[in-house]
C-alpha cells in the first residue's frame, strides 16, 4: 500500500506546485497593473500641473455646445496646452466633462491644463463693461450701446424717457444690447422700488414718475454731484410754494429732445409759451421726463436737505450760487453776467 501511495503524493505536489506559480503571476501581474497605474497616476498629476507652452495671455472663445473632445482640441490647437488628450483624460477622470462652461477666456500666461481646467469649470469669462451716464437721454444710451462692437442683436424700441438707471453695467461677448437694456429698466425699478417709500414727508409730488421727473431735471441742472441735493431743494422748495421750476435744460428738451442744442437759449424761445416743456410757462413738472437720472439725483429729490433756498445761478467755477430772496439771486446774476463779459474779452 505504501509504494502505491507515491504517485499521488508526487501528482498532488505537482499541483500545488501549478496553483503557487498561478498564484504568482496573478500577483505579480496585479503588482504590475498597480506599478503601471500608479506611475501613470503620478505622470498625469506632473503633466496637468506642468506650465502651459504659451508665453503670453491668449484670449480663447470656446463656441456654445463645444464637448470636451472639441475643447480640448481646440486649447492644443491654439497652443495652450501641450496634449489635448491629456487634458481630456484628466477632465474625464475628474469627472467634470459636463461642467465645462462655453465663453471668451484670457488663459494666463504659461497656466497650467489644471489652472485653465479650473477656469474653464468655473465660467470665469472675460467681462466687458459699457457706461450709461447720467443725464443722457434713453435714445443717447440706445446709441451708445448700439457703438459697443461686443454686444449682439438689435434693439427693439427705444424705451421712455427716463425709465433707464444711467450706470456702468458688465457683461459677456455674446450678452444682447436688449439684454443690457432690459437691465437698465429693472434696475431703475428696484432702485425706485428700494427708494420710494423712505421718502420724506410732505413731497410736492404724489408718484414715482413725478419723482423721476424731476430729478430729472436736477440731473441736467448739474454736473457737481454735491450740488444735486442744493438744486433738489429749490426745485422742491419752489414747487411747495407754486413757484415755476423755470429751468433752462427743459427748454432745450422741448426744442431737440435732449440733443445739444450747440447755442444759447434765444429771447423767443424763452418766451415761446407753445413749447411743453418751458417751465418758465408751465406750471409744476414736466409732462416727461427730459433725460434718465442717476441714483444720486432720485435721492436728493426723494430726500431733499432742509433748505431755505429758491433760486441758483453759475457761479463761473463749473457750480451754482445759491440763494433765498430774489435780490440776493439779482447779485450773483449780475456777478455771473460780468464774469461772461470778462471771458468774452478774452
């Protein structure tokens, strides 16, 4: 019984012999699957967060429904990363192929794939910015966004006068001139919106319209923003009393819609009754406003200083003198007049 018990022993150990070498390559492949992984792992993190081989900011406009295979085409292609593929391969295994947000860029220079990743994920765009002054009429500040080259589309109409908030507003390549219009108008509304009710008591007028009016007004009277509240109190303060705003930039409204009127007012038309907007005629407020006020002006007419003023005239600096009786107003006229006269010798 014993010698015929050999041949399996020897057979059984030949087995086991097989299932350790097995076992063997199976770990030694898995080690070498890791190795390879790992030193695959460690290249991709050196290769993402290697400086870029661009030398100066490159601005990059990723067209809307660009993938990643076309974006990251398109960054190697324009020279701002090395390998289009390893930038797909990291942005894939990050998981954020879907996050990836279209626009106009400016890439750093030499930013790394990781770096332009980032912003590319978080939509940090290049912005733009257009100025709407105050003062400027709604169909000056359609003109103005009409000249800006960045914004797109038309302007449906131009919107009435003064329901605009004049400001300086950003916006993306590609954003609508009506886009940045329609904000204008819902801002004024919030504005009047925030404004309005904390108005002081006892105001010569009963709507917001009218409050938009006349600051308005106060706006074209003025360039000094600290002479709005001044030129806001003798408006509110003559209207208490009866008295007309007569206000020279009202008449130039009546005569050329807020266009320049590249003179001085003549005698005839300070003294054309048929004109709507003459307030040295008309009493109270204009029937529209005559350009689109900034938030300083509604709030120096919503809340105007204590004042006991009634009349302004320039004082030849650029700003106004202030008076509260009519002769008082007389001098700093004729302090005025011989200051034109003077420059007119000049």
């Amino acid at each position: 019984m014993a010698e015929t018990d050999k041949p399996e022993k020897k057979k059984g150990g030949w087995l086991g012999r097989l299932l350790i070498t097995l076992l063997f390559l199976i770990i030694a492949g898995v080690l070498v699957v890791a190795a390879t992984l790992w030193f695959s792992w460690n290249w991709l993190q050196d290769e993402v967060a290697r400086d870029g081989p661009h030398r100066e900011e490159v601005t990059l406009a990723l067209p809307r429904g660009s993938g990643l295979i076309a974006i990251a085409n398109q960054l190697e292609s324009e020279g701002v990363v090395s390998s289009g593929d390893v930038f797909r391969a990291w942005v894939t295994i990050d998981g954020g192929d879907r996050d990836l947000r279209a626009g106009e860029y400016a890439i750093p220079a030499g930013a790394s794939m990781l770096e332009i990743y980032e912003l590319l994920r978080e939509g940090d765009t290049i912005q733009y910015l257009v100025t709407a002054p105050e003062g400027r009429t709604s169909a000056q500040i359609v003109r103005i966004l009409n000249a800006n080259e960045v914004l797109t589309g038309e302007i449906a109409e131009i919107p009435p006068e003064g329901s605009l908030l004049p400001e300086t507003y950003s916006f993306h390549r590609g954003d609508s001139r009506q886009d940045i219009l329609d904000r204008m108008r819902a801002d004024q509304q919030a504005l009047l919106d925030e404004l309005w009710p904390n108005r002081a008591d006892d105001l010569p007028f009963e709507t917001p319209q009218e409050a938009i009016i006349l600051a308005s007004i106060v706006e074209k009277e003025t360039g000094e923003a600290d002479e709005r509240p001044l030129v806001a109190a003798v408006f509110v303060n003559r209207l208490r009393r009866g008295m007309r705003l007569e206000s020279d930039p009202t008449i130039i409204y009546g005569i050329t819609q807020g266009e320049p009127l590249g003179r001085g007012i003549r005698r005839s038309e300070l003294d054309n009754d048929q004109n709507p907007y003459n307030t040295y005629f008309i009493d109270g407020l204009t029937p529209t406003p005559i350009a689109n006020p900034g938030r300083e002006a509604i709030e120096s007419v919503l809340n105007p200083p204590e004042s006991g003023y009634l009349f302004f005239v320039a004082d030849g600096t650029g700003g106004h003198a202030f008076a509260e009786t009519y002769r008082e107003h007389q001098r700093n006229v004729a302090n005025w007049r011989r200051i034109e006269r003077d420059r007119g010798r000049r």
